[in-house]
C-alpha cells in the first residue's frame, strides 16, 4: 500500500512541475506579444515627437520594462522607417523549475517576439 502511495505522490509531483513550466512558457510567449507590441506603439509615439532611433529605443524599452521586470530589447533589434514606423524584437526568458535546467530543452525557455507599429495620423 505505501509503494503505491509513494508512486502516486511522485506521479502527481512530476506531473505538477511539468505542467508549470508548460504554463510559464506558454504565458510567456503570449504576453510577450501583446508587450512587443505596445512597445513598438511607444517607440512609434516617441520618434513623432523626437524623430531619432534612440528616442524610439528609449520609449521602447521604458515601455517594455514596464510591462515586465525581465524584458530585454537589444538596441540594434529596433529600427526605425522613414515612414515612422518602429519594429522592435523583445527578449524574456520563462521562468521554470526544470525545463531550463534540461540543456536539450533549454532553448525553449528563451522566448521572442517581435512587433511593429506606425503612427497614427
């Protein structure tokens, strides 16, 4: 009766963790989106006011950071069109309990997304 007991436990254990790092990435990816975009929407407000790359980095990342503590914005992952338009990649890693500690799964913990707004006239 204890050996079942036991299996059960460690079933149910392995199970729990599995399925959070299965939400984390997931969760991650999606809100990853939705933040790249309202990043690249400040990017795209800032350079009508200042019309400079930096500026557009600047807004971008304020905005990204924001959103979320651990977003990163590598500053030659924005660019700025002649129209005004801002395209911004935004980097987050997931937080797990094993799937980032698994090197052949590490990769799926290193999310991205990239995004791009115009401005509204």
């Amino acid at each position: 009766m204890l050996g079942w007991l036991v299996k059960l436990v460690a079933t149910l254990g392995l199970a729990g963790v599995l399925a959070f790092d299965g939400l984390s990435i997931a969760t991650t990816a999606v809100s990853l989106q939705d933040q790249a975009a309202n990043a690249a929407r400040s990017g795209s407000d800032a350079v009508e006011r200042t019309p400079t790359a930096q500026a557009a980095y600047d807004a971008a990342l304020a905005s990204a950071v924001d959103a979320h503590a651990l977003n990163e914005i590598d500053p030659t992952e924005v660019a700025v069109a002649s129209t005004g338009a801002v395209t911004v990649t935004l980097h987050r890693t997931a937080p797990t309990l094993v799937v980032q500690r698994i090197q052949w799964f590490s990769d799926w913990v290193e999310r991205s997304s990239t995004a791009s707004a115009a401005p509204i006239r």
